[in-house]
C-alpha cells in the first residue's frame, strides 16, 4: 500500500523565489490549549506550526509537545485565515510528532494541498528552508543548511516542562526559527518535506530536525484510522562514531566479522539506559554495542526501530558487543502504548496518573510503576511542597503500583482521614519521604480524564470517593499498662509563656483558587487560639490572605478544620473560627493587655517565637514606633496596608513567614509580631510589623459574640506620614497647635496627607497632598488611630491647607470586603468582586465582576492574555456583577456537552475537531483604563463555568456547584 495520498504532489517550480506561494495553502497556525498538567508537560496555551500531509482525509503534521498529551484542545489557521479545529488523533510515545485530524468538509475558500514526506531526499549540504508562523508571524520563512545528519537527539527543557526526544537521530542546520515554528517543515526547493523542526539552540543558532522515517510509517495508519505498532525494549540507545566503538574495544577487523560496514555507517547503537524491570533489563547493559537484531544489522536508529516496531509481542534475538567479545541474548519487544498512560485522575488540586515510558527514559531512575502526582503538589504535600519525591508507592502503607490501586484505596477511606503517602523522586530513587496529608475541598469536582483512541479526546467521568467524614473523635487518650491516663488539667500557677504554649497550633491554608491578588499556592504558619470557648485562632493575614482555601490546624494527633472568619481590612492579621467540639482538649485564657496606650519606646518584652515543633523565647526591647505601608507590584494588586503605626524590636527576632511571634510585656500579651502579606513577585525582604493587642480585641470582642464579620470599616481612603513640628510649622500649624498637642502627648508628631488611595469614593479630593490634620470631630489627632476607621458616614476635619485653617466636613468611604463569598471561573477566567488595592489602582471601576487571574490553559487566554481587567461585556449581555457572569454563562453554556462526552466516552468515531463550546465576544476595561474586545473560544468540555459560594456566617463553608 502506497503511503503517499494521491493528492501529495511534488512541486516542480524549482525556485526558492515561488516555494511561499507554493506552500501558504498547506502550512497552517496551530493555537494550542493544554487543560491540565499530564505526563512531563504541565497545563499551558501556545502557538506553533503544523502542516497537511493528506488533504483528503485531513491530516496535519506537527510536534508532540504541541498537541500535548493531555486533554487539550486545538485549532487551525489557513492562511487565508480560514479556521478549523482539530482532533488530536495521536501522539507518537516516543518521538517528537504528532498528528492532527480535521474535517475537509469544514474548510472554506481554501484547497490545501499535501506536502509530501521525503527522508530518503536529506542529505549533508542540502539547502532547505523552515516554513511556518514563527512569533506569532504569518509564514515566515527561514533558510539554511542541513549540516549533521546523524546527531543524537537534543534535550529539550522549557522550566517544568520535559519534552525530550530519544532513540532517533536528528539532523541540525545553522540559523534559527523563532518560537512557535516548532512542528514547521524542512522543506527542499521541490517543496519536499525532509524534516520536521522540533527545536531550538538560540545562543548557538542552531535548529535542529526530527527525521521523517518513522513519520511516514505512522502516517500510513493513521490515514486509515489506526494506531501504528510501535515496540519498546525500555531502554535508550546512543548513537556513537566509530572512533569511540574502536576504544569500546569494537575494532574495524572485529566489526567487519559481524558485517558492520565502517566505510558507509557513520557509527553503531550503543545502550545508554535500561529502565528497571523492563524488558531489556537484565538482558542489556549500559555500555553495549548493539550489532544486529534477528541476523540484520542495525548501524542506526532506522533500522532498529524498523525491526522494533514490527516485532511487538515477538522474541527478538540481539547481537551485542560486551566486555571485548560479541554474544547473543533473547528478549521480548513490548507493545509501548502499554507504558503510555491514557487516564488521569483530578483529585484534590492535583493530576494523578501511571509513569509513562517517555518520563522513565528521559528522567527516570526506576521502574515504570506507581502512580505519578503533578499539578498544584503542594495542594496535596503539604509538608513536602518543595520536594521532588512525586511517584507514589504506598497510600496509608499499600502499595499502589498503578492508577486503579490507587483509586481503590482512595474510595475507601473517610475525607476526614488523614493519609499517609510515601512518594519517591524518579530521578533518584534513594531520596524517599513518608508524609501526611488530608483530602482538600478544591475549585474543580474530582474527575477520571480517560483518552479516545478513536479521536484522542479525553471523556469525563465523576470520580466517587472519598467516603463522607466520620463524626470527629477528638484527641485520644493516651494509655498507660492499658489503662486510661487522665487528661491533665492547667494549673493555677502556669507562667504566661506555659499558657502560651499550650494554646500555640499549626496552620494549613491550602488555597482552593487563587483570589485578592494571592496565587494559588499552600501556606502553614503558627497561629494562637485566644479563645477556646468560641473557637477563634488569630493568626497572620499572611497565612490567612486568601478567603478561598482550605485551612486546618493541629493539636496533638487531631487536624481539625476551620473557616476564615476575618480578614482585617486595615491590619495584617486574620482570625479563623473552628468548632471547640471538634476538639476534646482543654486550653487556658490568655490574659491580652487592655490599654490602648501600646508598647513604648523603651520598654522591654518578650517574644514567643515558635515553628512546628519547636518554641524558644527573645528579649528584645521597643526602638522605634512608626507608620508603616505595604507595596504591591503592578501585576496582582494584592492586600496593601496604610497608615498602621507599628513598633520596631532590636534584636529583631527570625521567624516563619507565615508565622505569628506573641510579644508580651508586664505579665500580660501586649502586641504581635507579623509579616505582612507581599505579592509573589516581590522579590525583596518581608515587610515585618509589630501590632499592638489593642489593635486587635476590638475585633475578637465582636467574633466573641457575633456570627458575622463586623461591618465594613469607614475611612478617609488617603495615606498619611509623619511630620515634625518643625515641618508642620512651616505648612502653616500655628505654635498654639503645636503646644496644645505637646501638652497632651509626648508625640511631637503631625499627620499629613501622602497621597489619595481612591479616586472612587464620594470623599475623593476632600483631602489633597499636603494636607495636616489637626483635629477630627473637635478633638486633637493623637495617633494615627484617630484617623485610621471611624462609624459614621462623614466626619468633621480641623486641617491646615496652603497656609490656612480649614474645618471640612469629609465623607468616609466603605472598605471593600477582603471577606469575599463568591468566585465565578469562566472561560478560565477567575472572576470575583474588586478588592480594595484595585480600588486604589484602577483608573474606572467600570462593574463589579474582576478578573484578577487566569487559569493556566484556559481558553480565555489562547488568542490573547490579559489580566487585572474588568468584564463589562460577554457575548453582547452588559455584565456589572458576578451573577450577570452566571446568567450569561447559562445561557452559551453548549447543549451537546453531554452527548459529546457520551460518543468520546464510547470511544465513538468521528470527523469534527470541534469541542462544545461557542465563540464569544468580551469587552472589558483593564486596570489602566484601557478598554479591550476579544473573541474567545469557551471550552464546555474540559473547562465547564463554576461558581464558588460561601455563606454570611463565620463558619460558612464554601461550596461548590457547575454553572
């Protein structure tokens, strides 16, 4: 049977000059749109080149690491910028190809014609050109020389990704083609397809090429709808000259004895790995030269894998060079979709699924088994967050030698269970951890990913488990000779730090998505429960920044789960509320100061530091009081803090950074120590504060006795800083203000006005720059508390502006609440209402529905990225708040959803490319005030809309539920 379609002719016009006319009908755009992390490639959205290779039965060639081989989703464009979508047909395991299938039928104005596949045409010195849509440019074309034929294939590293090519040769050409050629063809001056560019060496300005051998041979399957064979020893060879196989020992006269040709091969096959437990393990070793297979010899990659591929399930017998002298050995050829996994598992943030055999060649150190964990890690190893131990061998002490075991195990335990995992590093098995973790509530239901070989689609299927929570128990007794040990009361005469101590828990917030400006990534710190009777943990906002997430604590052997009951909207810190009868343990009152005074310079403390199993105590002393600010970049616009006056310890104590330290003083809690809340591209120091205690009761005495958060905090929304007397003189505070104000307080300090935060508010422009604030209702400004919230809708200023006194009356503005209760995810695009930092930035607040991130491979940003914008427009309904969202999201959510997940699920065959979804148009105004219209392609079937819910009370939970 002919491989070459009868459509793909070769051009005969040999000039460079037309070879762009030539080939613009038949090389074509491919945007790509990765849902999930699967495999060594994690979720991502791109652009790159691909190219027909039958017209006929629409099929285009490009690269594996463009399709992806996880659920993703494609899309073609001509060049006459007619569109198509594409079926992910197959991905080869090994190497760097792939094709796509497309409807012919779909494709308007256009009549593409298929390039035809040519290997047997390259050579050393043949001139070719890369002709594809490099940077995102319309057919660029690139000219070179191929050069070396018979290279070993390039690794290929892009940060986490992994998307190395093995056991094939490639060829290498001087220049370079930008990003998003990769899948272009190499094309001689006949038109000819000689090569596939896979990538690129920029600081050399090298390309190199993927041979098209083993294309062709797939390419006759897949154009009658079939998977190629394809044969694995699980072992990766080597391509050596001979110059080296002669110091192996393989002399010319030796190899000449075994018909290997010096004179017309450039080298032998050599075995650089083995994977343990496959088939060449134990057969092969590192170091062989492997001469022939069944009697032919094999001088390179071609004529191996020839015979590999079409001995799949045979005994094959290799002729090897080991240790001086030539021997045979017997192996079986296994099939390498059985190493290939087609499943993947969404559970708790993270993807679960097998090892694929293309991992264990390139970065593996052990046998292809166990259950691999990507995506969000740290969402699942919560102790663990920066190890590289993500191959998991046993769950609570079973093993899980593949994806079902795993399952099986997970679907009988309680979510409330706590699981024990021991996880390897695959590219080192000897580094091994043993950790703890819990089932986390996450932005997506758990979902079984499971790929159609008839199109490559991936069919979704709920995945049922854990089982529902077992009532809590509460700590265990400890026993003794088997008796029942009583729980120790507090005594009387238990020292402060005692007290502390014993109230001190460890903190997790796993964040179910990412909200006000935080990504989605896990924090633990130390918290402090002040009050057991109610249940209320304070802790930094640093661990408590984002309201969407999972916290829990430990005490004793128990994790007990908590909500975050508050934000405080002006001071860093947060307060989580856990139900007291979840625990079966008693703590001691703090005693916290009452004055408002605050500490003062001078005087002495002591800070109560602590991390997860270890306490020590610092005596330090107050040097400083004043007002600090946090800053935030101009990407995410996280929680910023003005005009919070804090004190200043020396020595400065080191502490966790999601940690809080207890500063006491005189007996009693008088402050606390924390860092303040940055955004993830800062990259300088943590901002610490320290916080009087009288800062915080007020909100303590009111979750005391309250279910709801407190009323959203008034204030003057400018930021002030501190001026002397001498300035505030020269602004034009008259000497009797001055001393009025140092009668009344040692503070030789005045409060001026740095800069408006809100040009949104109906008090906006009331103060300007340069204003000092003398009194407010009648009464001297003391401290900036006096002017940091108040309970009314205006206040009374006494100010000095240019010179003169003024008494104005100032509206007060609302604080946007930090407490959020609702995220909307459409289109990937995570929607919430605008927190109050980008209130400060933004140029218009143009409606309530934010969208401060996307999720990496949504559709919303497969045409063009932005973020930090504000929707005012989906598909021609006006949107202004988060229920327009849903309601619009209702309405183009794409009726066939369930019938197409139905035929992929049934692995049903069929010609469209097309995903349920619909194209949309979106207008939104970006932080900047710059308004915006896109059109997107949502994807009802890997990205379904969802909503985020949660309660008014402090203990509400968030909820889940699909759009």
């Amino acid at each position: 049977m002919s491989i070459i379609p009868e459509d793909s002719v070769s051009f005969q016009e040999d000039s460079w000059d037309t070879l762009q006319a030539r080939l613009a009908e038949s090389v074509v755009s491919i945007i790509c749109t990765s849902s999930i992390a699967f495999d060594t490639r994690k979720s991502y959205t791109g652009t790159a080149t691909g190219f027909v290779v039958d017209a006929e039965n629409g099929i285009i060639l490009s690269n594996r690491h463009v399709m992806s081989a996880g659920p993703s989703f494609h899309k073609a464009t001509f060049f006459n910028n007619q569109e198509v979508f594409l079926q992910p047909f197959y991905y080869d395991p090994e190497h760097d190809f792939a094709f796509f299938r497309y409807n012919p039928a779909e494709l308007k104005g256009v009549t593409p014609r298929a390039i035809r596949l040519a290997p047997e045409k390259a050579r050393s010195g043949l001139e070719i050109r890369v002709v594809g849509f490099a940077a995102k440019e319309k057919m660029t074309v690139h000219q070179g020389e191929l050069s070396q034929l018979d290279r070993n294939a390039p690794a290929c590293y892009d940060d986490d990704d992994t998307y190395s090519d093995f056991n094939t040769f490639y060829y290498q050409a001087s220049g370079i083609s930008g990003s998003g050629s990769s899948g272009s063809p190499v094309v001689d001056i006949a038109g000819d397809a000689v090569a596939l560019k896979c990538s690129a060496n920029a600081s050399a300005s090298l390309n190199f090429f993927l041979p098209l051998q083993r294309v062709k041979y797939a390419l006759e399957y897949v154009r009658q709808g079939k998977i190629p064979p394809r044969g694995t020893l699980q072992a990766v060879f080597s391509h050596q000259p001979h110059v080296k196989a002669e110091r192996l020992g393989l002399t010319a006269e030796l190899a000449a004895s075994e018909d290997i040709d010096t004179e017309c091969s450039t080298g032998v096959l050599t075995v650089k790995k083995i994977v343990p437990k496959g088939p060449a393990d134990g057969v092969l070793k590192v170091g062989d030269i492997v001469v022939s297979i069944n009697g032919t010899v094999v001088p390179g990659f071609p004529e191996l894998f020839e015979i590999l591929d079409a001995a799949v399930d045979q005994n094959v017998s290799l002729r090897v060079f080991r240790s001086h002298e030539f021997t045979t050995v017997t192996t079986t050829v296994q099939d390498i979709y059985q190493v290939t996994p087609t499943r993947a598992l969404r559970l708790g943030n993270n993807i679960f699924h097998e090892m694929s055999f293309l991992e264990a060649a390139e970065t593996s150190s052990v046998a292809i088994t166990g259950v691999k964990v990507i995506g969000n890690f740290s969402a699942m190893i919560s102790n663990y967050q920066t190890t590289n131990c993500r191959l998991i061998t046993e769950v609570n002490y079973k093993p899980t030698p593949n994806l079902d075991a795993f399952m099986d195990i997970v679907q009988k335990m309680h979510s409330d269970e706590p699981i024990v995992v021991k996880a390897i590093d695959s590219t080192n098995p000897r580094n091994e951890v043993v950790f703890v973790t819990n089932f986390l509530q996450t932005a997506y239901p758990d979902v079984l990913f499971t790929r159609s070989p008839a199109t490559g689609f991936w069919s979704t299927e709920p995945f049922s488990g854990p089982l529902p929570a077992i009532s809590k128990l509460g700590v265990v007794q400890p026993k003794v000779n088997g008796h029942q040990v009583q729980k120790p009361q507090p005594a009387t005469s238990q020292t402060l730090f005692e007290c502390i101590e014993k109230c001190k828990v460890w903190i997790y917030a796993n964040p179910i998505c990412s909200t006000n400006g935080y990504f989605n990534t896990m924090d633990t710190g130390v918290g402090l429960i002040v009050d057991p009777q109610r249940g209320l943990i304070l802790c930094s906002s640093r661990i408590g920044k984002n309201p969407a997430s999972n916290f829990s604590f430990t005490v004793g052997v128990s994790r007990i789960s908590a909500t975050l009951a508050y934000i405080h909207p002006l001071y860093p810190f947060s307060v989580l509320k856990y139900n007291p009868n979840d625990l079966d343990y008693t703590f001691p009152v703090l005693e916290l100061a009452e004055s408002n005074v605050g500490l003062a310079i001078g005087d002495k403390a002591t800070i109560l530091l602590g991390g997860e199993g270890y306490s020590r105590q610092v005596l330090s002393t107050v040097f400083s009081r004043s007002l600090v600010s946090s800053s935030a970049c101009g990407m995410c616009y996280p929680q910023q803090f003005f005009n919070v006056e804090a004190f200043s310890l020396l020595p400065e104590p080191r502490m966790g950074l999601s940690s809080i330290a207890i500063v006491c003083s005189n007996g009693q809690i008088s402050g606390i120590l924390v860092n303040v809340p940055e955004c993830a591209h800062n990259e300088g120091d943590e901002l610490r504060v320290g916080l009087d205690i009288a800062l915080v009761i007020p909100t303590l005495d009111h979750l005391r006795t309250s279910d709801y958060t407190p009323k959203p905090a008034r204030v003057l929304d400018v930021q002030f800083t501190l001026e002397d007397a001498y300035t505030a003189h020269a602004l034009g505070v008259s000497k009797q203000h001055i001393a009025d104000l140092m009668a009344m307080s040692t503070k030789n300090q005045f409060y001026k006005v740095e800069r408006e935060l809100s040009i949104h508010t109906t008090g906006a422009h009331s103060l300007v720059v340069g204003d000092i604030v003398l009194q407010v209702n009648g009464h001297y400004v003391q401290g900036i508390v006096d002017l940091a919230s108040f309970d009314t809708d205006e206040v009374e200023l006494r100010i000095v502006r240019n010179g003169k006194e003024l008494t104005i009356a100032v509206p007060t503005a609302p604080l946007c609440e930090a407490n959020i209760r609702n995220v909307v995810c459409w289109a990937g695009m995570i929607l919430q209402e605008p927190f109050h930092s980008v209130n400060h930035n933004a140029v218009s607040l143009a409606s309530n529905a934010y969208n401060f991130i996307h999720d990496n491979g949504a559709p919303s940003v497969a045409e063009s990225y932005h973020d930090n914008m504000f929707v005012v427009e989906i598909g021609g309904h006006a949107i202004s708040t988060l229920d327009d969202v849903v309601q619009v999201a209702r309405l183009l959510k794409d009726p066939k959803q369930a019938e197409f997940n139905a035929e992929v699920a049934a692995n049903k065959e069929f010609k469209s490319g097309t995903i349920p979804g619909r194209d949309v148009k979106i207008r939104a105004v970006l932080i900047n005030g710059d308004e915006i219209v896109k059109s997107i392609r949502t994807n009802d079937h890997y990205y379904p809309a969802w909503q985020l819910m949660r309660g008014p009370r402090i203990d509400d939970n968030w909820s889940f539920k699909e759009v």
